[in-house]
C-alpha cells in the first residue's frame, strides 16, 4: 500500500527554466524530509520539462505532470493542489527559495496548535542573483478568536500574499473555492482561510521571494496581460476589479462556517470598504456602461481600504 507523506507541495510552473533548479534544491534539501514535491507543468516551452525529468530520475519524492496546452495559472494552481495527497499542503513557485529549516518550523507550528490553520515565516526579497533586496514581515497577526476580526485584518493590511506559500492543513484548502481566476484572487483566497482559522507568521526569515523581470508581476506590467496569465480564457473581456474584489469577498463570507452574527459584521464591513472605494467603484461602472469603447483598461491599484488604526 502506498504510504502518505506528511507534507505535499505542489509546485505549478510555465517556462520557469530560468530558477527552477534552484527552487527545487532549496525544497530537497529541507531538513524535514517527509513531503512529495508535485511539478505540474502548464505546457511550458522552454527547458522546464527537461530539468523536471532529470528530477524525476533523482528523487522519489519529486512527481511530475504536464498540461497538453496552458490553462492559464488559476486552474494550473488548482491542479496542483488536486494531484497531492498530504496531510499539510504548500504552493510553492519555481523561483522562490527557503532555508533548510523551513518546512520544519511550520510543521511543528501546526502540529503544535490545532486551531491554526496556516503557518510562514518572515520573507526576504532577493533579486535575480539572489543578492538580498529588503526583509519583509506581514502587519496583520490573524490569531483573533473572532473570525470578523481576522477577515477585516486581511482586507484592511494584506498586500503582499507571501501566506500564499505558506503551510496549510490540507483538509481545509481542498475544501474551499479554487482560486479564482482574476487579478488578486489569491487575497480573497487568504480571507477566505482567515475566516476558517488562525495564521502563524514565524519569527525567521526563511521565506525568499525572487523579484526579477521575468515573474507574474513584472512581465505582465499592464491588467490585461496579467489577467490573461491568470485564464487565456478571458482575454478581450472587461474587468472590473473593485467591483469583482467586493463580490468575492461577500461571497466566501457567505460559505464561511462563522455564526450569523459573525457574517453580518463582515458584511456591514465590506459596505464600509464599498464607501471608501465608492469613486473607483462609479468609474468602473462608468466604463462599464461604455464598453464599445476601444479602451476598457482599468488601473491596476489594489482595491483602497481606510487606513484605520485596527
């Protein structure tokens, strides 16, 4: 009978030849070894699938599947979560790296502490030569008892999504709506997961996110590129983000499992955050109601929240 690892990682990538030898050496050599590394190759067209076999024939540990065309990363994503089978789960990208000791402290944060649900560590932004930029820690600590609290932390504060590559329980990830396939979806996904449990952000810097020309952000620099990484699908369509970001978030709190009371303080929130965006909200249904116009691109600012004192 084949065993379960402790830990899987699902490891979504397209044309990421670039680092990804060294994604996959940082998580290999992790000092805790009881995880499979799940490659799920969104039909790249660069060395990608050669270096992921070459792994393949290295490391038992190490599985590998490959998309017959690009599916855009939302669903790829999706998929690598589908393929694994651990009782914790991490997404991890094919530039990033960590310290031989990470995986460890995340495994022992959640196997000490039933009602977290997500752990990370502290990040470190490293450049495309892995000189170090700048040390990164997330303003927010979602340990509140209350899910309303925890919710309008995430909403209110987050905007870089290092938790995203975090360690979960695995149960409740798989549990939830996929990742939607629209820019930012991996914030609401966050909020969403506040609303189940706790995160824990672990003191260390063991987390390095690369920032190079060549990641999601930077080579996508207007909305529409960036969207249509996210699902080719929607490529031509018009995008209203503030009015998008609002309905998902009312949404994930109405599947929440939080009391009445708790949804209606998240709810009367997010009319609150509604007023605050109300002018960016007016010109995104202005445009909407313009759309045979030849330009239907919206700014790509994060959707504003008051910068309250929670």
């Amino acid at each position: 009978m084949k065993r379960t690892p402790k830990v899987s990682m699902g490891m979504p990538v397209y044309n990421g030849a670039n680092y990804l030898v060294k994604a996959l050496d940082s998580l290999l050599s992790q000092s805790f070894t009881d995880f499979e590394i799940v490659i799920v190759d969104n039909a790249s067209t660069d060395a990608t699938e050669l270096i992921c076999k070459d792994y393949l024939g290295r490391d038992s540990r190490i599985k590998y599947f490959r998309n017959p065309s690009n599916v855009g990363a939302a669903l790829n994503y999706q998929i690598a979560l589908e393929k694994t089978s651990g009782e914790y789960f991490k997404w991890a990208a094919h530039d990033d790296v960590y310290d031989a000791g990470w995986l460890k402290r995340c495994v022992d944060i959640l196997d000490s502490n039933p009602n977290v649900i997500l752990a990370y560590t502290r990040t470190v932004f490293i450049d495309a030569n892995d000189i170090e930029i700048s040390r990164f820690n997330d303003p927010f600590r979602i340990l509140e008892d209350k899910p309303y609290w925890r919710f309008r932390q995430m909403v209110v504060k987050l905007r870089w999504c290092h938790a995203i590559f975090g360690l979960m329980r695995r149960e409740l990830p798989a549990g939830l709506k996929p990742i939607g396939n629209y820019i930012g979806s991996d914030m609401v996904y966050l909020a969403e997961l506040a609303l189940h449990g706790k995160f824990i952000e672990d003191e260390s810097y063991g987390f390095h996110r690369r920032m190079h020309n060549n990641s999601s952000q930077q080579a996508n620099r207007n909305v529409e590129n960036l969207q249509e990484w996210y699902d080719p699908r929607t490529k031509g369509k018009l995008y209203l983000r503030h009015w998008r970001f609002l309905k998902e978030y009312a949404l994930c709190v109405s599947r929440a499992p939080v009391s009445v009371t708790q949804k209606l303080r998240c709810w009367a929130f997010l009319l609150r955050v509604a007023n605050w965006n109300r002018d960016k909200l007016a010109q995104e249904a202005s445009w909407a109601l313009g759309a045979s116009r030849s330009d239907n691109r919206i700014q790509t600012s994060q959707p504003g929240v008051n910068p309250e004192t929670l």
